[in-house]
C-alpha cells in the first residue's frame, strides 16, 4: 500500500483540535531525562508508514547489532521499492525527466556521511555511508559523488520507472509546481535508532520534491536540518518541504530542545513552532519531525494532520499518528 493511500483509508485522526502555539521550554529536572540513563531498550523509529524499513532494522537490532547498521539497512527498503515513489528507484523526477536521490548518514560518535544530486545509483544510503567511512569528507554531490560511487564498486543503473516517466509526461502538460500536502512528493524516509549498547544512529534518503528544479537539493542530506544524532542526548530526523526544514537547522533543533531536558515530542513541536514563525506560507506546507532520546522515548510532531510514523521495539510494530498544529 502506497502512502498516499494508507493516509486516505485511515481518514480522520483523533487527535483533538488545533493545539495553541506557546509551548514552555522544560528544564532538565522537569523532564526527568538525564543523558546517559538508558535502559538498554532497542527501538527503531522511521517516518510515514515504513513499517516493512523498521522490520528490516530491527533484525540487526535483534542480534545485537549497532544502530547505524540497522538504520542503513532500514532505508534500503524503500529505496530499492520502485512503487515508492519518492524515495530511490523508481522516484518522481526533476522537471527534466531526471531522478535525482539525496541521502545521508550518522552515527552516535557524530560521524557522518551525504551525498546528493546523484543520478543512476539505487541505493544512494550506501554510497553515504562511504563517504563516512571512507573519505575525509561529509558530503559529496553530483558528478563527483557519482564517479566516487563507481569507483567503490557500484553500478549505475536506470532509475525512472515508466509509472513515474508517465507522471512526469501528465505533469508536463501544465507544468504547474504545487506540492500537495502528506503526497508521496514529499515523503522522504527519516529513520533513527537505539540500540541494546545504548547507541544511536540515523539515516534519511529521499529523491525529493517532484518535479523540482535541476540541481534542487532538500533537507535530507544536509547534516543538521534533515538528519541530526547526538550519542550523549538523542537523534531526529525530518520529512516535508525541505526548504522550511533547512531554514531553522530543523533536526539539529529538535536535539537542542531535548538537551535543554524537553521530551522528544515536546522538541519535535517546539521545532515545528519554529517553522511555522519563521516561515509566511506555512498553511500551504507540510514538515513533520520525529525524535528518540537515549532513554528510548520518542515522539513527532508536524505542522498538519496526517503525519504518521512507524515505530518498533521488541514487543510492538506499530504506526502512530503524530500530533499536529493544524487540521
């Protein structure tokens, strides 16, 4: 089931009304969270419906594995699904036909790894996690990062599917560039984990806005806005409209408001209330964050109704419908 569709089957959210802006910043001792304490719970959390991506995830959880391997794993999933289509093979393309992908990559130590603007690699969180390991570099684009992914073994393959080639044909006929709120547009994959060690990791890949300018870059592969971890407080990741997300450093924020002691949630709204000050046309976007604190609590918040997010620990597989400003 595409997103677009389970968004739709799942109607209306109960989740009560427009909740007020003006949330107060908690302290450290409020909130009970103190870096370090952690009850070596594993948990995988990801945005939208990617339940099969945290079910990948979670099988290097299980077995003892690190954080940053499953959340690589994770990703993989919907980057190799040619029916999803906003993220990797099969994405929508540029305005010129093109599918362009932007991923990155981060660890619990803050070692990190990007690449965007790169054609013709389906699996573009691996070449990311090269960049980490392999380079003195945190992120390489375009051509650049495709001559590096070649040279380390990858193939290049062809990634416009014809669903997503006829699309683009249909769109071509008005051209009009308009991206519709929780559509598959925009729908990037954020993913972020805890593992039994007590270390995160993230990941977030996406072939970004449809029907985007050539050279458009979004969130996902800037370290800071669309992925950020912090192995002494927590890791966030984002999804929506990237340009409102690279506006306010978004994830880096959501991190910053968890270590002023503010749960998960909490800073994931007090980063979408930052959005929606900073930004005049909020009402027309949609940005959603979710967030994991070493204690293995969580939460997400968006500016609009219908963000869901999966999460997965050992005893449950669940979707959650975030909480949101207006709807």
């Amino acid at each position: 089931m595409q997103r677009r569709d389970f968004v739709k089957s799942t109607g209306a959210f109960a989740l009560g009304g427009t909740t007020i802006l003006g949330c107060r910043e908690k302290s450290a001792e409020a909130s009970g969270f103190q870096a370090g304490d952690n009850p070596k719970r594993s948990i995988v959390i990801s945005t939208w419906n990617n339940i099969e991506a945290n079910n990948a995830a979670w099988k290097v959880l299980s077995k003892g594995g690190n954080a940053t391997d499953s959340v690589e794993a994770g990703v993989q999933i919907p980057e190799g699904d040619p029916n999803d289509q906003s993220v990797g093979y099969g994405g929508r393309p540029d305005r010129e036909g093109k599918v362009t992908l932007d991923a990155s990559i981060m660890n619990h130590a803050g070692e990190c790894g990007a690449v965007a603007f790169l054609e013709g690699i389906k699996h573009p969180i691996k070449v990311a996690r090269l960049v980490m390991e392999k380079t003195p570099h945190v992120l390489m684009v375009g051509e650049g990062a495709l001559q590096f992914a070649v040279e380390k073994g990858f193939r290049v393959e062809e990634l416009l599917t014809p669903e997503s080639e006829n699309e683009w044909k249909k769109w071509l006929v008005e051209a009009q560039y308009k991206p519709e709120i929780n559509i598959e547009n925009h729908d990037t994959i954020g993913m972020v984990a805890l593992d039994s060690n007590g270390n995160l990791g993230g990941a977030c890949t996406t072939s970004g806005l449809a029907w985007k300018m050539r050279g458009r870059v979004g969130d996902s592969p800037i370290i800071g806005a669309g992925l950020f971890v912090d192995g002494d407080v927590g890791a966030a990741t984002a999804t929506g409209v990237g340009e409102a997300v690279i506006k306010i450093a978004g994830s880096h924020l959501v991190v910053e408001f968890m270590r002023q002691g503010n749960s998960p949630e909490d800073a994931c709204k007090l980063a979408v209330e930052r959005i929606m000050k900073k930004v005049p046309n909020h009402a027309d976007l949609q940005v959603g964050f979710i967030a994991l604190n070493l204690n293995g609590e969580y939460g997400g918040y968006a500016i609009q109704r219908g963000f869901i997010y999966a999460v997965q620990t050992d005893s449950e597989s669940i979707i959650k419908d975030s909480k949101y400003f207006l709807g």
